[in-house]
C-alpha cells in the first residue's frame, strides 16, 4: 500500500510523469475495447430521459498529454428524447493511463493526472478519491474516504479478475461504494452523487450499470443475457400514457409469497420482468400473443424488494413495487 499511496500523492501534487507499462496498458483499455453503459440522465444528451438509453465506451487511440502516453476512450451516447425518438451523439473523450498497479485518468480542469483505480492495496486500507468531473453543486466535495473490506478474483470467460470492494467513510460513512475490476473498472453505481459527481469512466452519468465489455480476451455481458448491449428500451409515448396504465393496473397480493396476480384491463400485456433494487432482471416472462391478465410464479425468487416492469404494445411500460416475503 505505501507504493500506491506514494504514486497517488504524486500524482495528485502533478509530479508523476511516468511511461505506460506495455502490460499494464493491456489490463485495462486495451485498443478496440468496448463498454456499453445503461444511462439516462439529462446531462448525457437530450432531457428526460428517463435511465432508457446507453453509453458507448471504446479504447481508440494513443495521445500525449503533459508528456504521459494516454489511451483515448471516444464516448456516444443513444437514448430516446421527450418526443420518444431514439437520438445518438458524442461526449466527451476521456483519458486514461496504467501503471502496475494504478490506472490515472485526466482531469481537464486541473490538466493534471488522477488516481482512479488502484490495485495494491491490502484488506483495511484507507483510500482517499478524488472527483475528476468540475464541481457543479453548491455541496460538492472533492474528496471521499473508502475502506477496502475484500480482495477478490471471480472468473469471467474462463479467466481470473482483481476486484477491490470498499465502503465510505467519508462524506457519507457506511455508504458501500461499487466494487472496481481490473479490466473492467466498475459495474455499476453512484459513487456519492449528492456531493460529487461520480468515479470516472462514468463520470456523466449519475446512475449507471455496466451492460457489456468487450475485448480481444472478454465478450461479458453483466447485465440479463436477453437485453441487447445497445438496447434502447421503448418508453411510454406520453404522460398521459403512463397515468392511464397506472389506473388499470392492478398487481395482487402485494406483499406476496410465491406468486402475483397482473392485470391491465383492456390491454395486452406483452411482457413481465421482475427487477431488483438495483434495475438487474431476475426474471422475465414473455406473452407473444399478448394477454391482460398473467399469474407470475415468483417461488425461485428470493425474499426482498422488486420491481415489477409490465410491458405493453403501444402503450410503453409501467411500474409497480412489489414485496415478497
């Protein structure tokens, strides 16, 4: 820990000017690799959009920047706008670098070189983040404190990944903040998004969940293996559309045991999906003839709080919370 902390303070202090490891450079972003984000926040394109669209993260390119050899990740963004219209375009380009242990990223506003992910650290270390994004809120902070709980190497496509998980202990204590792979960066999250905006790669996004990652050593998709990496899901075409479904929505018994009751009068149900509190599907059931009312086992699911997304036609979707116990 005291090498990293080291590279960290140097890097912080804008002394750090090191090559790029060949090795290190081929863990994290190699060139052609690719992440799609589920997204939907207004700052990554048109407004409401409603967490329906995605980003497109590729490894592109090599650049200097202050003398360091930097790998460019272009960005696009895809998502429907208030008109329910699918629209794409580009943001930002970030940058990053790899040492051994630490991958940095590029702070545009202070053109320097931050500490993003750093890999040698050991079960009870004290980290210490800083936010690369400008401050935009009156309560922003540009520090936050994380304490490593675990070390751990689950396997994807047959091959062993770092992941460091933490949790806060400051600005917020007891916060969990999403775990951080080693060729992947992190799956899903909001690192302290009421006081800074979150970790980079994903630093325009305020929620986001890591859909695919792609490379010449990884084709992992994390998010329901159904859902298409570049999915843009349909949303409803007006709020009028989403007050009617609500009225003839009816979601019984709720809390429930082992099953539910669905119904939509009058219109047909295309599909069911069972979301956890996080937006992962543990469950779909699908009607290719359309039906308004469908009894959804639920006996496989385990006890907690989900959310029911019920997909219709024409109409879009609609949502209702739902208690198992």
């Amino acid at each position: 820990m005291k090498k990293s902390f080291l590279y960290f303070m140097m890097a912080f202090m804008g002394l750090l000017n090191l090559p790029v490891l060949a090795t290190a450079q081929a863990d994290f972003a190699p060139i052609g690799a690719k992440w799609y984000y589920s997204s939907g926040t207004y700052n990554v394109g048109p407004s409401a959009l409603h967490f329906q669209g995605y980003v497109f993260q590729e490894s592109v390119s090599d650049t200097v920047i202050n003398g360091i050899t930097a790998r460019k990740l272009q960005r696009t963004y895809s998502a429907r706008n208030t008109q329910n219209t699918i629209v794409s375009g580009p943001i930002s380009s970030i940058y990053m670098y790899a040492t051994a242990d630490t991958i940095f990223s590029y702070n545009v506003d202070s053109n320097r070189f931050m500490p993003l992910y750093i890999f040698n650290v050991a079960v009870g270390d004290t980290l210490t983040h800083h936010s690369i994004g400008a401050p935009v809120y009156p309560l922003f902070v540009n520090t936050w404190q994380t304490v490593v709980d675990s070390i751990r190497y689950p396997v994807f496509n047959g091959k062993q990944v770092k992941a460091v998980y933490h949790h806060e202990v400051s600005p917020i204590a007891g916060w969990e903040s999403p775990p951080y792979y080693q060729y992947f960066g992190q799956l899903q999250g909001e690192w302290g998004i009421y006081y800074q905006q979150p970790a980079i790669p994903e630093d325009y996004y305020t929620r986001y969940d890591l859909r695919c990652y792609q490379d010449d050593s990884f084709d992992v998709h994390f998010a329901n293996a159904s859902m298409a990496c570049d999915s843009v899901p349909p949303e409803p075409t007006s709020i009028a559309d989403v007050d009617f479904l609500s009225r003839k929505l009816s979601v019984y018994p709720n809390p429930a045991t082992d099953q539910v009751t669905i119904m939509l009068d009058g219109i047909a149900i295309q599909s069911v999906e069972v979301l956890d509190m996080l937006g992962r599907r543990v469950l779909l059931q699908e009607y290719k003839a359309g039906t308004n009312k469908t009894m959804t086992d639920l006996s496989n699911v385990s006890k907690g709080t989900y959310i029911l997304r019920i997909n219709t036609k024409d109409k879009g979707s609609v949502y209702r919370k739902i208690v198992l116990k």
